[in-house]
C-alpha cells in the first residue's frame, strides 16, 4: 500500500472556489450531523450558502486540510466586528470579560466552525487547521463557542489552553460554552 502524502492546509481570504464550499459542505454536514451534535442535515447544508458569505467579510479566513485530495478538515473565522450576532453572544454572557471582549470587536478573532473528517480525527488535523487559521491574525484574542455536550471537542479546546468565559442557552435549549485563550 502506497504510503499518504502529508496533510497540505491551504488558506482562503474574501473567496474559495465552488469546490472547495462543496467539499467543506459535505465535511460540515456529516461532523455536524452524527453525535454528540445531532444537527439536522438540511439545515448544516447551508453552510454552501452562508459559508462563502462569511468569509467574503472583514477579516474572513477559512483553512483547509487535505490530503492526496482528500478534505481532512476546515476552520473558517472572522474578526468580531464583521459578526453582530457573536457581538450580542458574548453580552448575553453577561460577564465583565465578555463585555469587555464585545467592546473590542476589532481586536477579537471568531472562530466560527473547526470541523474533522471522522477517518481523519485524532491525527492532529483540528490543531494544523486551527494553528493555519490563526498564525496570521493580528487579533490580540480568539473566541469560539462548544456546545456543552461535545465533550471530546471541550477536552481539545482544553488541551490548547482554551478556558470557559461563559455560556448560554442558543438553539432549543442547548448550552453553548464560549471559550478564549
């Protein structure tokens, strides 16, 4: 058996090709949609529309790992002042870091989704793409939101340094932990 070449993360800003918001759709659909998550299928499938959205604004980034064209994984982000809605996140908080974090939006960096391929998890996939989406941020703070059942992302977070600021109830009553580092 031919041996796999090394994992290549390559880094979009403003736009990505179709091909890759499709390859990222179906990771992101099939991560998103099996335990611990449970998210409806359809619903992830949007991320082919408000993906390439996202990263057409201020500060908007994605990373994605492949491997003999393979996707891996992916990270896409953007900094706090282009996402009103993660501006009004982190005041429901309600606490004097997140408020403070909230009031400098164009010093925060957002990471919106990180998501692996299961065949590709736990071969450092998560940590090469998060290191690639953030290594040419002028950001001084990341944040990024888990939800509190996703336990083995928690313990990734964790393992990099990342600590619980808060959280709150989002989408059906689920928790969300806001993390930074």
């Amino acid at each position: 058996m031919p041996s796999l070449s090394p994992p290549v993360v390559e880094l979009w800003s403003a736009q990505a090709d179709a091909a890759v918001w499709n390859a990222v759709t179906r990771l992101f659909v099939e991560a998103f949609s099996a335990p611990p998550y449970d998210e409806d299928p359809g619903r992830l499938g949007e991320i082919a529309v408000w993906g390439p959205e996202l990263l057409a604004t201020p500060g908007g980034t994605l990373a994605v790992a492949t491997q003999d064209s393979a996707i891996l994984g992916f990270g896409l982000g953007r900094t706090l002042s282009s996402d009103a809605g993660w501006q009004r996140l982190l005041r429901r908080c309600d606490t004097a870091e997140t408020t403070s974090l909230a009031d400098a939006a164009d010093d925060v960096f957002v990471i919106q989704e990180l998501a692996t391929a299961a065949a590709a998890r736990r071969r450092g996939v998560a940590e090469l793409c998060l290191t690639r989406l953030l290594e040419s941020r002028c950001e001084a703070h990341v944040v990024l939101g888990v939800y509190a059942q996703a336990e083995p992302a928690q313990r990734f977070y964790a393992r990099l340094g990342y600590r619980v600021l808060g959280n709150v109830t989002i989408d059906g009553g689920q928790r969300l932990d806001v993390l930074t580092r």
